[in-house]
C-alpha cells in the first residue's frame, strides 16, 4: 500500500484564484500549533489505496488494467480545492487507463459556484489513456448538478446518468455503466443497464453503495462507490460507530466488499463534510488492478438489508 502526502502544491505559484479569499490566514494560538498541524494532516494526506479488483466477466486481455477512483471531494475551501489538485497530480502518477469520478464534488450552491472554475481546470489535468467517468452525488443534485456537469464535460470528462458507455480497451470490450444518485430519487438502475447485453463486463458507478440493492439482479460486473466518507471515524477490528448511513449494512462504509455475486468498493472520499474530521479514515484514491472474479462467489447469497433513517438533506 503507497502512502501520497498532499500537503503542499508542486510547482511555480499560481495566480490568486478567489478574490473574496483573505490573503493571508490566521494562524492558531502557538499553544495550538501543534494540534492543528495533527488535525490538518489526518484531513489532507492522502492514502493511495492499492487493491487487486475482482470483476465478473472480465476479458483476460483485461486483466491487470490500472484504474483510479475519487470521490465525495466536497470543494468548500481552498484547501479541498489544494488536494484535489494535489490528487489529480498523483492519479496521473499512476499512469491508469481509466478514471473515475463517484460524485459529491462540492456541499451546496454558494461553494460550487465560488470554486466550479478551479474544480474544473484541476480535473481538465486528469492523463488516463481511456478516458474519466463521472456520477453525480447527492450534494451534486442539491447544488445544480447541471453547471457541474457541465463543468465535468468541459473537463474532458464523460457524465453518465442512468446510461451505458461501451469502449474498447486493449482490443477488448469494456462497459461503463452510470447510475444516478439514490438519495435523490434519481437512480433507475434498469434504465442504465438497457444497452447493456448478457455477456457484457461492466463497471458500475453509483454514488451510494445502497443503490447495490436495486441492481444487484442486473449482474454487474464490479460496482465503485462513495458517499460514506469511510464512517469518519475507524475502530480497529470494529469499523465505525456510525450506523445511520447506508441500509446495506456498515461493512460496506469503506473498502472491498463482497454483495452477493459481485464486489463494491467503497472509496472514503477526499473530502470532508458538516464536521471537518477524520479519525482513523484518512482521504483515499484507490488505484484498482483487475482480475477477475473467482467462481466461488457465485454461490453467496446478498446480505439482508437493515432499516436506516431517511437522510435530511443538508447545505453548506
């Protein structure tokens, strides 16, 4: 597992990006100093996470194929914007063929429309040889998920709401598949997977891992998520304390795991949102090698899904 710290910018000083920005920060009390300094970097050092990915259906001349996933940035600030640049920087360090992008990019209107001119110029430095992906979030849909992905498009980047993209990659066939965002009553998993044929392998991106509940008798391939930030907090040999998020269950708040017959990654995001911590949970980008799936999966049954409280829809 490779470690990238994105606590500084590379590279010759740019122009100053937002005129509202005071130049100059305070600093915390000196006593404080040191406190801060640990708070700051269990919120901008970035783990890259590498992970051997199991995909159903899998071509073997797509075995080994390098992808890299972000998600949830939450641009409020100049420092989420910093380490976003910071992490396009590393993703292109990765040399990946593909990209994705699994949504929550900033927390409400005002911030979107203050950094959507830097989000854009950051991600338009992305270097996959096949091409960026991207879903829209929950935040997306409650800022106005059309100047972003307008913004995302500008990039380079492909938007994908309920649609299929079929490309080609390393002579073989490869299908992208795009879910919209659950908690905004926006996913329609079936009207994604219409063009998407038996045979096909496919990479689901859904923001929240829950939509796993309504696709799961699509037969994805593999499905990429987001949307949990981790859980926040991380105990060892317990996970997080937090229960509320997903009905699928807790497991699935981070990592790889195992639903039924397939597998859902869940990326811990870079971003942070509502409380500006981290504990345990550092901000990830998951560098994903292929391989297909073993047969033995094909005999476990989905977990049951669990009761959870309807999310309240917050702003920034």
């Amino acid at each position: 597992m490779a470690t990238a710290k994105l606590t500084s910018a590379e590279g010759p000083d740019e122009p100053q990006r937002h005129p509202r920005t005071p130049a100059r920060k305070r600093k915390p009390p000196i006593a404080l100093r040191p406190l801060h300094r640990m708070w700051r970097r269990t919120i901008d050092e970035v783990e890259v996470v590498r992970v051997e990915l199991p995909v159903r259906r899998l071509p073997t001349a797509l075995a080994g194929l390098v992808a890299c996933q972000i998600s949830d940035f939450h641009v409020d600030r100049d420092e989420d914007l910093n380490r976003l640049e910071q992490a396009v920087r590393t993703i292109n360090r990765q040399q990946p063929d593909l990209v994705f992008l699994t949504g929550d990019y900033f927390s409400g209107p005002d911030t979107m429309r203050r950094y959507l001119g830097g989000f854009q110029r950051a991600l338009a430095e992305l270097k996959p040889r096949s091409g960026v992906f991207a879903i829209a979030g929950n935040h997306d849909h409650w800022s106005s998920f059309g100047m972003i992905a307008e913004a995302l498009r500008a990039s380079g980047a492909r938007v994908m709401a309920n649609e299929s993209a079929a490309i080609e990659v390393r002579g073989a066939r490869l299908t992208i598949v795009g879910i919209d965002d659950l908690w905004s009553r926006r996913a329609e998993p079936s009207r994604a997977f219409r063009d998407v044929g038996p045979q096909d392998c496919t990479i689901v991106l859904a923001h929240n891992p829950d939509t796993a509940l309504y696709a799961s008798h699509l037969a994805p391939g593999v499905m990429l998520s987001g949307h949990t930030h981790g859980g926040v907090v991380r105990i060892p040999y317990y996970g997080s304390p937090i229960n509320s998020i997903l009905r699928i269950g807790k497991e699935f708040y981070a990592g790889l795991n195992r639903y039924g017959d397939f597998y859902i990654y869940t990326n811990r995001g870079l971003g942070t949102f509502w409380m500006r911590i981290r504990i345990n949970c550092r901000p990830e980008i998951s560098r994903f090698e292929l391989m297909p799936l073993a047969d033995s999966a094909k005999s476990q049954p989905p977990p049951k899904a669990r009761k959870a409280r309807r999310p309240r829809r917050r702003y920034a």
